[in-house]
C-alpha cells in the first residue's frame, strides 16, 4: 500500500512540473534560439558537425537530443562529457559545434570538456540555467533553461530543470528542421521501421 504523504509528494510535484513548465515555456529566448540555429547552420554549409555533450543527468538529455536532432534533418552525435578529454574529442573537427548541457554551468568535469572543444576549434552552444555561469562565460552562445525549483522530496535531484534542458532543445530542433526543410518524406527515409515505416508502406 502507497503511503498518503508519498502520494501528497506526487501531487506536489505534478503542480511543480506544471507551474515551472508553462513559466518556462513562455519565456524561452527566441532570439538566442536564432542565433543557436544560425551557429549550427553556418557551421554544417562548411562541412561542420553537430555534437552534444553533458554530465551526469544532462548526458542523458544529450544522447536523446543527438538522437532527435539526426533523425529531423540535423546529422548530430553524443559527446561523453568526461571520455572527451581521454580521446573522445578525437570525433571533433575544426568547425563543428557542441551544444554542452549543463543546470549550474559550474561542473569540473564539463569545464574540462568544453576547453578541450575549443581546443579542437569548435565552438559551443551552452545549455545552463544560470545566465552568469562559467558555461554561459565560455559558450560562443546560451540557451537559458532555469528553473526556480525542482521539485520533488528534498528539492535537489534533477527533474524540472530536466525538462526545461529538453523543451528548449526540443524547440531548437524544431527550427532546425523547418530550416532543412525535412519534409514527410526525408522523415520517413530515417524511419522505415516501426508504425512509421508501416504508414508509409500502407500509402503507397
């Protein structure tokens, strides 16, 4: 039997998800995600790369994000936010970008990371929910996704923020893939399998 204050716990964290989710979403920096779109786009009619890269929670945001991104026009690969500096940032080339994910923008390891990138001579698009953060400072670009809690027992593991990192990047392929025009058809080539590739058979 689930405990009542586990489920007071649940109920509390829903209404938290929600106010900060609709308080995120109205405020996203279309501007910023222009100019995160233009970086990307000028790079890839140079023969540049996408890469993205995060510790710990945000490294997982940043394989669904190279997944996403590649499958709506947008050719990107997952950065290891530590391996990079033991080899990793061998898949770098001179030119591509690292879209780097994280909430404090403070964490050693992703510092290490992002002065290894520029090393290579990439350029970097921070994703961090602190505009003054060490990220935000050394990032050529910054996508703000702060929350103001994030909610949950203890108000400490990652959740709220989480899911700000992921809509704005979530809206950054968007733009991407209206930029490419990824029509239904390009869609479908990346997915001939699965209910889409079924659709797609079922058409012809």
């Amino acid at each position: 039997m689930i405990q009542q204050k586990s489920m007071k716990a649940l109920d509390a964290f829903l209404e938290s998800a929600k106010a900060e989710f609709v308080k995120f979403a109205g405020s996203i920096d279309h501007a910023a995600l222009g100019q995160a779109a233009g970086l990307i786009l000028a790079s890839q009619a140079n023969g540049g790369r996408i890469h993205v890269t995060g510790i710990g929670k945000p490294g997982h945001v940043a394989a669904y994000v190279a997944s996403l991104l590649s499958s709506t026009g947008n050719p990107a690969t997952f950065l290891h936010g530590t391996e990079a500096v033991h080899g990793s940032c061998g898949q770098l080339v001179e030119g591509d970008v690292v879209i780097a994910i994280s909430n404090s923008g403070e964490t050693a390891e992703l510092k290490a990371t992002v002065n290894a990138v520029h090393a290579n001579g990439c350029k970097v698009i921070a994703v961090t929910g602190k505009a003054g953060s060490w990220l935000a400072q050394h990032s050529e670009c910054t996508l703000l996704a702060g929350v103001s809690e994030e909610g949950g027992p203890l108000n400490r593991a990652p959740r709220n923020s989480v899911n700000a990192e992921m809509l704005i990047l979530q809206a950054l392929s968007v733009v991407l893939q209206v930029e490419k025009d990824w029509d239904p058809e390009k869609y479908v080539r990346c997915h001939p399998g699965g209910k889409l590739g079924e659709l797609r058979e079922n058409e012809k």
